[in-house]
C-alpha cells in the first residue's frame, strides 16, 4: 500500500488541474468611464451650455438623448446652437465590456469617445485618453490620435 503524501504542492497541482486555467479578470469600461454628463435642451446657445456645464461641474451635455459634446467644443461655439457643436453618440459599448473591446470599437469608427450604455440608457462616456492611459502598450497612441 503507497502512503499518502503530507506535501501540499501536490494538492495545490491537483487541485488546479482539476479546475483548468483560471480566467484573469479584465478590467471593465464601467470603472474608467465619466459620469459626469448632463441632459440639456437643444435649442441652447453653445456658450448657455457651458456655462451650465461650468456651474454643475459637468464635462459633457447630452441633446435630445442622442447628441453629446463636450465642455471645450461648446465653449469654442459661442452663440452658435449648443446641439450644432454636438456629435451622435454613435456606437455604443455595454458598462460591462472589457477595455480592449471598447477600444476596438473606437479604432473601427474612428472616434474619440464612445457611449457607455446600460440597456438603452446612457450611463457614461469613455475617452480615447483614459482608454490608452489603462490599456499596456497604448500611450504612444494616445499622442497621435
């Protein structure tokens, strides 16, 4: 009869061969995205807009639930139509995507930002910036985009 052995490196193998290899946890859009965006009419002047984006503390505005621009492009819009300085929210990835398909989205459209949506509502925006500081091996891209 073989004794049975007291060292623990062998279960510790057992053990992981019996589960397989462990998935690695990929960080999600959901802890790098900015929440800070507000919903505002669309026949607002560009600089009405910033002002409101100014006092809130807010970086981006929302049109009509499909618009969205950002505090800088409405403050280079002046008296314009705040709407007019807006882009379509465009393709939008799931607050539970991991960063690298949000950033295959943005290198496929060519954008700079994209939607983060939970369902049908949009629950935040994540740069290009933000994506590239998080992702390895991406900071040089982030100069040239």
């Amino acid at each position: 009869m073989k004794p049975e052995s007291t060292d623990r490196t062998d279960d510790l193998q057992l053990l992981r061969s019996s589960r397989g290899v462990e998935p690695v946890l990929e960080t999600r859009v959901e802890e790098v995205m900015e929440r800070d965006f507000v919903s505002l009419p669309p026949w607002f002047s560009a600089a009405q807009a910033a002002k409101v984006l100014r006092q809130t503390g807010k970086s981006y505005a929302l049109f009509g639930g499909q618009m969205l621009a950002a505090v800088t492009e409405l403050e280079a819009g002046g008296a314009k139509s705040a709407a007019s300085c807006a882009t379509p929210l465009g393709p939008a990835v799931a607050v539970e995507a991991s960063l690298g398909h949000a950033w295959g989205v943005m290198q496929n459209h060519h954008l700079g930002r994209i939607a983060v949506v939970l369902g049908q509502v949009l629950v935040g925006v994540v740069t290009r910036e933000s994506l590239a500081e998080r992702l390895p091996g991406r900071s040089a891209l982030r100069l040239a985009a």
